[in-house]
C-alpha cells in the first residue's frame, strides 16, 4: 500500500473492523492518517460481516470484522459468532476434524468474487479473532492470489489443521504475504503447536499480562517509540504449544 504503515498504525487500522461503518464514510486512525473511503459493508444471514476500503484506484482494504464480544455484542452474538463458528472452531481443532462452519464458506466465496468483480484491484486484508478465522479460511481458497498484496490477521485460532492438501498449497503460496499475530497469553489463539504448520508467516507478540478479554482485544500488545510491535522469542512458542499440545491429546483421550 503507498501508505506505509508502522505496527501500531496496522492494529489500530484492524481495531476498525469493529466499528459500524456506512458507506462513503471516511476511515482515518487516531493520527488522522487517512486510510481511504468505505465503498461497501457486507453483513450476510449467517453472520459474516466486512468492510471493504476504497484506497486508491486500484488498491483497496478488506476489514473482516470479528466478534463482538458479550459487552459490546447483540442477540445475534451468541448464535452467529460464537455458537455457529467460534466454539465449534475451537472443537474441530482440539478433535482435529475439518469441521467447517457456513460463515468461513461465506468469507471464502465472498472475497474470490469480490477479487473477480474487480480483476485490476490488489486488495489488503485485516482480520481480528473470527476476522482471522474468516480471513484464513479465505486466503487457503483464494482463486486469485495474485490480488492479495498482503494479510495482517490477529488473535484467531491456527486453522491449518483443519484444511485439506488442495488447501494447504493455496496457504503455502500466500505465506510470505500473510502475517499471522498470536499472543501467547490469549487462550483464543489454540492450535499453534509450532511455526510451520501455520496460515502465514507467525508473529508472536511479547506481551504483558491482562484480563482475559483483553488479552484477546489486542491489550496485552507492547509497542516501541517508532511503533514497532515487540515480539517474542522461541521459547514464549515452545511454552504455549506445549499446553496446546496437551490440551489436544487430552481432549481427544476423553472422545474415546
């Protein structure tokens, strides 16, 4: 993108994708950076929801949106966002069986029509908890990879795992423009047992210890004075996957 955003600037965009945007409407960040102008908001039956960005004639960015959460949610919270695809996520990776909910079929379908309506476009895509399920599951059957110039994904659970050998090709050729964040401390973020076998190229953040929802909101995240998002080392991973591991392998001892 001609913009050339720092870390922070990246999350508080992705913070966006909460917000209840109109089209025409201008998108700008808490420095009054100007991202681009909202050229249309899907919300389908089955709960899927994104904004798309016009940024410039031939760039645009995609803000899958994620769950609401129960303080800011509504009655459909429940029923489209958790019972329908983020706790039955959470099952098929801890039983390791590909499971896949409508709404990730939705975002699938949505964004490779999307990308064949606008055939010149190259498109930017920021997905945080269900915004990153949905955005992994689409870049795994994107028809049209040479459209997405890059994907920042946060706090979604690692859903290769659940992805078939057609998919997993699809994945491996987007990888080195999919950038995959984790907090370590986030128990949303499941199933990342090592950093290959993974949607994009993992990130994980060197964060600090908060509540529960917000560790998973971003609040956990450190940045430095040029905006630079603070990562961990290899044994933050090692740690965490071992308890991933082992939540897995006792889930699936129970099932028998």
């Amino acid at each position: 993108m001609s913009i050339n955003l720092t870390d922070r600037q990246r999350v508080q965009l992705a913070q966006r994708e909460y917000w209840d945007w109109q089209s025409g409407q201008q998108v700008r960040l808490p420095d009054q950076t100007v991202i681009g102008q909202v050229e249309r908001v899907a919300n389908t039956a089955d709960g899927f929801r994104a904004t798309v960005v016009k940024h410039s004639s031939r760039e645009k960015i995609i803000l899958l949106r994620g769950s609401s959460g129960i303080r800011h949610g509504d009655p459909t919270t429940w029923t489209n966002e958790w019972l329908r695809v983020n706790l039955p996520i959470g099952d098929a990776i801890l039983h390791q069986l590909p499971d896949i909910p409508a709404e990730m079929w939705t975002a699938a379908n949505w964004l490779n029509q999307l990308m064949a309506n606008n055939p010149t476009t190259t498109f930017y895509i920021y997905g945080h908890s269900l915004g990153s399920i949905n955005g992994q599951f689409a870049l795994a059957n994107c028809r049209y990879p040479d459209q997405v110039a890059g994907a920042w994904l946060y706090e979604g659970p690692n859903l290769y795992w659940l992805l078939n050998p057609r998919q997993r090709k699809n994945a491996l050729n987007l990888r080195c423009r999919i950038f995959n964040y984790i907090d370590p401390r986030d128990v949303v973020a499941l199933g990342y047992l090592d950093a290959q076998h993974t949607i994009g190229l993992l990130r994980v953040v060197q964060s600090i210890l908060m509540s529960p929802i917000a560790q998973h909101m971003w609040g956990g995240y450190q940045f430095n004075q040029a905006g630079q998002l603070l990562l961990a080392d290899t044994a933050e991973l090692h740690y965490r996957a071992l308890l991933d591991r082992y939540l897995i392998e006792w889930v699936q001892r129970q099932s028998h």
